[in-house]
C-alpha cells in the first residue's frame, strides 16, 4: 500500500455496488465486472468502441492542498489475453469543485499488461506534487492499444498522499523509489536503478550494483537541510545478495559552501536473502546546513547487486529533556551505550521493541542480581533532581519480578558520592513497565550513571530495555541545616509529577523509626499539591542522629511516586546543656544547662486500689496503666538574653520538646511542664546567673501544624506581604510578625 490514506470513496476504489463513482471517456463503456477482481469480487471494465484507447476519470472531484505530494495507482488486467497492451493513470489538477479546465495532469509512466488475464504487478504508480493553485483532483486510467471491443479491467485504485516515513526529510519519491531512480545516483563503484523483484513497502525498490569489488556508494541527489546540534537518524532497509556482506550507512554532514565537515558512519553484518533496517544515529556538527544519507556496500565481486527501500532520514525521536542519545536511548544501532555489570548478558535484539524495530535484550544467569548500567555518566547538576524511566519488557512470571532503578552519581575525579534506588514489583503478566526512579544530585556530583538491577532473577529469565531516559524533573529531596538552630528544612520539587494530587513527607531513622513532619495545618500525611514546590522545616528530628526525608505523592495507594533525600544530622548542643522547643512555634526555644545533678529522677506512678478482703490476708489489687513520667529537671542560665529566653519559650504554656545529646542515652520527650521556680544563685542582686527547677510530666506528641521559623527575616515578610499595610492587616504584635503568625 502507497498511499497513507485512500481519499477515493469504497466503491470508487473497489467499484463493489456499481460504476456510479466513474464517468466514461472517449470510445469507452463502462461495466461493473462480477467474475474479475485484483481484491474482494468486482472490477471496473473497460470497453473500446472502436480500435483505440479507453479511459475513465473519477466521477466527484478530490480535495487536496497545493505544494502537498500525492500519489495514485491501479491494478489492470486483460479481459481476455492480449500481447502488447499498455495502461496508465493520471491526475488532473483543478482550482473548483466543478467547472472549469484542468491546470495540468500528471502522468504514470507506462505499464505493459501481461499476455494473460491476470493482474499486472507491479500497478503503474504516479507520484506528483499538487501544483499553485490547485484544490482538487481528478483520478484517471487509460488503456492504450485495444481493438475494438476489448477490454481491460482495472481495481484496487487508490489515491491519497503517500506512505511517507513520519519526519523523513527525503521526498517519497527518494524513499520509496516507485517511480524512477532519478533522486539517487552512484558516487563509487556503483550503479543505481529500479528493481519489481523485491520491496519492502509498495513495489519497487532502489537497486545498488557494484561495478568493482570493494565498497560501493550511492546517495541521493539533493542534500538535505538540517540544524546543527540536532541529533538525527539515517536508516534503510537492505534486500542482500545471497552471500553475507558488510554495509556501511552513515551520514554527511555539510556547511553552506557544500563542503564536507564530518561523517557518521556505522558499519553491519547484513544478512543474506532477507530484508534487514541498518541505521546510523549522529549530531549536525557545527556548520552543518545540509547532509546526504550515503549507502555503502562492500562488493566482494562485480555484479552483485543490493535492493534498498525506506531511505529515512530524520530528526532522532526526542524524549524532552533527555539527557541520553537517542543511540543509548533506544538500542537501534547498537548496546555499546550500556554494560552489563551483575549476572547477566545484554545484547541488541530486535525480538520486541518499545519504540523502533530494536531493544536491549538482558538474560539473567541466575548466579546473582542481574545489572545493566549506562556505560558513562551524563552530566548533571547538584541538587537537582534527575528522573530516570526506562521502559522494560517481560513474557511473564510466575511471581512479581523485583527490581531497583539505581542512580550513581559521581564527582568531577569519577568517583562515587552517592546512591539511590527505588524499588518496584513488575506485574506477573507479559508485556511493557514504565517504572519512575528520581532522585536529587548530591551536592559534589557532576555526573550521573542510570541502571536497571533484577534482584533475585532465576537462571533463564529474559528481559528487554528500550526507550531509557533521563532527564532533570521528577521528584526529590534536599535536606539543609538551618543555621543558629536545630532544625533542618527540606526543599521539595517534583511534586506534581505525572499530575499527583496528593502529597506527604516523613522523617526515617536508621532504626527504621518513621514519623510525619509538620505543616501549617498539622502533620503532612495527606496534602493537597498546589504546586511543584514545598519548603518544610523539622524541628523534632533527633539531635546527632542521622535521618533521611521519604517524600510521597499520589492519587491512589497504588499509583504513586516516592524519593529520599540524602541523610542530614542535626547538630548536638554542649555536653552539659539540654535543648527545649516549642514543636508548633519554632522560634520559642532555648538551650540551657543541666546543673549538676539536675537530671530529673523519673517516676511512673502506679494507678491502683488496694482492697482488704474480711478473712484474707492478701488484699485484691486492681489497678490500671502507670502514668507517664514525672520528675523535675534543674537549670542554669547565665544571662540575661538566655534567662529572657527561657522565659518567652515557657510563658505559653505550650507542650515542649526536650532534646538531649546524643550520648546521654536519653530518648526526646514530649512534656508538660508545671509551676516553674527562678531561684537567683548569689544574693548579689547584678549576678545574672539563675537556677530553675522544672517540674515535668510526659505528654504525647502535640497534635496541630507548625507557625513560623527560627531564622525568619524581614526579607520574609517582603516575600508574605505586598505592603506594609498588608503586614499590620495580619498581625496583632511585633510578635506576629516575628513568628509569621496571621492575626485578625
């Protein structure tokens, strides 16, 4: 089939109810044969009155578009065997639905019919672009050469723009070659012409005959315009004589002069007797304007004789910000791009493919997690984040395969400063996965390595790669210290990735311990994505502990996206200081000293009733879960700014987070702190130093969201508000504006 899409209605093409959709020429009668067909049971006949040609013409002119390039063709047969007939097609070009004279015809070469009744193969073909002016079309057929009262039968008549390869930058005369080989020319050892005997689209194919042994080249006449920088493929499907031969495609690139700047080329092993698509994948250098697909086979005799069809070439297939070739992104010249570094093989295959004729087929070994990674590493920028889809293939499983979409990121010496994976479970039924891995650049990474690891493959187990990208985007994590506190803020991006709706963010310990984070309107279990980008800030990690941040969006459980942010620790205060937060008001809180023995004694006290029994010695107890823990915790303060402190964080009567070092072995307790005493040290009334005692009892973590900041500044509030009546509209206190908190 040539043409894209037949524009001839059913029964025009295939005349199966009547010849309603045909209007009669000179010395011909139109019949509807019933007995004859090229396809399906009728044909349309032609029948000369006289000894002469015949002919007939669509009956309903054809829209078409000026400068567009159309083709037609027909299938014709003797009604009764004849030597020496010829037929053809036309089209007539015209500027109105009805009326008027044709701006011109374009014409089929043409086709002599067999000395039988059967359908001439190949039909004549013509190609033709629909000139200025020219908004619709007539199709036409003639039969030449007839005796009064024979007849030719023609069917199958198409018409329509042609099969063009989507983006190939050769005209479909220069792909396809049906008409002639006039756009292709031999340039070393080498003839071109036109074969019927073998196709791989249509009827006809280009014929390359070598004239020497050793490489033969030929291309096509007409350069092509191209942009540099651009990536493009060049390929061609090649019908090889029946001995094994090397081919050579590639691709010159051009300057405006015409002058030759540099040469893709890849070399292949042809198979013999078979049609086989050998391409070539390169970038327009700098300079480039124009450039020409070269075909070279290497003769090993004169004579032999190479059949072309679907010459392409084209912009490569662009995956938006890819950071990976469309050469390692899609396997079709190749798997160099790749290793294979875990217990398996790869190699290119051409069994299935996601996109393209070609994949990277993995065969897992069964002796350890298979793994196949990008050869070298791209490019990248820190605290970025990197997103990494691959589309992998499986016949099916007994059981979910599991697998890891890795990162390797790699400083400017190659070195390896950091990991991360994010696991999937494939379903059990064959077919095409799109699993997502994201991630954020460490700060010292400038490089970055994709790969795929199995975990656990079964000896035998196959699977195919294609279509790999990676590009900055995605979903991801980065932790930051907040300076002259202890806090962290953990910077968001991605969040509306593949269109989630939902969003949350948990802090994890190493222990495997995993809590929510805080957000204005309480913990950020479930929100809302408004937008691509989340600043939250985490007052109650553990100090001198390291902790990660897992980030998650989604629509549903089971459709979702997940990153985690590289570890951070929050720094440790003096050895002998204890650090106090308000966990919903940041900016209320305080480091202090423990004085010498000042830790609180804990007590859990017990909840029971002793009951004497009359005649028993033993009473019955009943009794209840103890209290939490109470006990009283001593203080030093040495200034005036740290006793100021201590105050404003108390005063509110809020619950509070005690954070201790690390090394005490003490865990973080929420508290409720009782009647508080400000003893002075020295009766010396300018001695600054005071002592307290705190009473505390042990509460749960305080439900409700977070307001402010410990390191808000005024730069803060020109970004919240757009004057500063704006600023007094929503604060009731220079407190308000200090922690952020809206007033009314």
């Amino acid at each position: 089939m040539s043409v894209a899409t037949n524009l001839l209605p059913a029964n025009t093409s295939s005349i199966d109810t009547d010849t309603s959709g045909w209007s009669t020429g000179s010395n011909t009668t139109l019949t509807r044969n019933t007995s004859r067909a090229y396809s399906g049971t009728t044909s349309l006949q032609l029948t000369a009155t006289a000894a002469g040609s015949v002919s007939a013409s669509t009956s309903a002119r054809v829209p078409v578009t000026a400068g567009n390039t159309y083709t037609a063709y027909a299938y014709f047969a003797n009604l009764a065997a004849a030597s020496g007939r010829q037929v053809n097609v036309f089209i007539g070009w015209f500027s109105s639905v009805t009326g008027g004279t044709a701006i011109s015809y374009s014409t089929s070469a043409n086709a002599t019919l067999p000395n039988s009744t059967a359908f001439a193969t190949p039909p004549p073909v013509v190609v033709a672009t629909a000139p200025a002016g020219a908004t619709y079309a007539v199709i036409g057929i003639n039969g030449l050469s007839l005796t009064a009262g024979a007849s030719v039968l023609a069917d199958a008549i198409a018409f329509g723009p042609p099969a063009l390869i989507s983006g190939n930058l050769l005209p479909y005369s220069v792909q396809s070659v049906e008409v002639d080989a006039t756009g292709w020319q031999g340039i070393w050892q080498a003839t071109v012409g036109v074969s019927s005997t073998q196709s791989f689209e249509g009827w006809r194919s280009l014929s390359i005959t070598s004239t020497a042994t050793g490489n033969c080249r030929a291309t096509h006449a007409d350069a092509m315009p191209v942009t540099a920088g651009v990536e493009y493929m060049s390929y061609v499907w090649v019908y090889a004589p029946a001995s094994t031969s090397d081919w050579y495609t590639s691709v010159r690139w051009y300057d405006a002069a015409g002058n030759i700047l540099s040469t893709s080329v890849q070399q292949w092993g042809v198979s013999p007797a078979a049609w086989t698509r050998i391409a070539v994948i390169g970038t327009a250098p700098p300079g480039a304007v124009t450039a020409r697909l070269v075909l070279e086979p290497v003769a090993t005799a004169i004579g032999q004789t190479w059949l072309c069809d679907q010459m392409a070439l084209l912009p490569a297939p662009v995956v938006p910000g890819s950071l990976l070739g469309y050469a390692a992104r899609g396997m079709e010249t190749g798997s160099t791009a790749w290793v294979a570094a875990g217990g398996c093989t790869k190699a290119r295959s051409e069994a299935v493919a996601y996109e393209g004729i070609a994949s990277l087929k993995i065969v897992c070994d069964g002796t350890s997690d298979a793994v196949v990674q990008l050869a070298s590493s791209v490019p990248v920028t820190p605290r970025q984040a990197y997103r990494f889809t691959p589309h992998l293939y499986h016949s099916g499983r007994t059981t979910p395969p599991l697998l890891d979409l890795v990162l390797y990121w790699y400083n400017a010496a190659g070195i390896l400063v950091g990991t991360n994976f994010n696991r999937y479970y494939l379903a059990t039924t064959a077919g095409w996965f799109a699993p997502v891995g994201s991630a954020v650049a460490p700060d010292a990474a400038v490089g970055l390595r994709i790969g795929v690891r199995f975990l656990g493959p079964a000896a035998g187990d196959t699977y195919y790669a294609d279509s790999m990208s990676v590009a900055p985007g995605g979903l991801g994590a980065v932790a930051d210290l907040i300076g002259g506190s202890y806090g962290a803020r953990v910077s968001i991006q991605g969040l509306t990735t593949d269109g989630m709706t939902k969003w949350g963010i948990w802090r994890m310990l190493d222990d495997g311990t995993i809590s929510p984070l805080r957000g204005p309107d309480g913990d950020l279990t479930a929100a809302t994505i408004t937008g691509d980008l989340a600043i939250v800030e985490d007052y109650e990690a553990s100090l001198g502990v390291p902790c990660r941040y897992f980030v998650k969006v989604w629509t549903t459980p089971s459709y979702y996206r997940a990153s985690t942010s590289e570890p951070i620790t929050l720094p440790e205060p003096p050895d002998t200081a204890v650090v106090i937060k308000d966990p919903g008001l940041p900016a209320r809180w305080a480091e202090a000293i423990v004085s010498k023995g000042g830790m609180p004694d804990w007590t859990r006290s017990a909840r029971q009733g002793v009951n004497a029994v009359r005649g028993r010695a033993r009473p019955i107890v009943i009794s209840d879960v103890r209290t939490s823990r109470a006990g009283t915790m001593t203080l030093v303060t040495e200034t005036q700014d740290e006793l100021d402190s201590m105050w404003w964080l108390l005063e509110t009567g809020n619950t509070l987070l005690l954070q201790w070092p690390s090394e005490w072995g003490e865990r973080d307790v929420y508290v409720q702190v009782g009647d508080v005493t400000e003893a002075h040290v020295a009766e010396y009334a300018a001695y600054r130093d005071r002592t307290w005692s705190v009473p505390l009892t042990e509460v749960d973590r305080p439900v409700g969201g977070i307001t402010g900041s410990t390191d808000r500044t005024w730069q803060d509030v020109l970004d919240d508000r757009s004057d500063w009546l704006d600023v007094m509209a929503n604060a009731n206190s220079w407190l308000d504006v200090y922690t952020g908190i809206q007033g009314g």
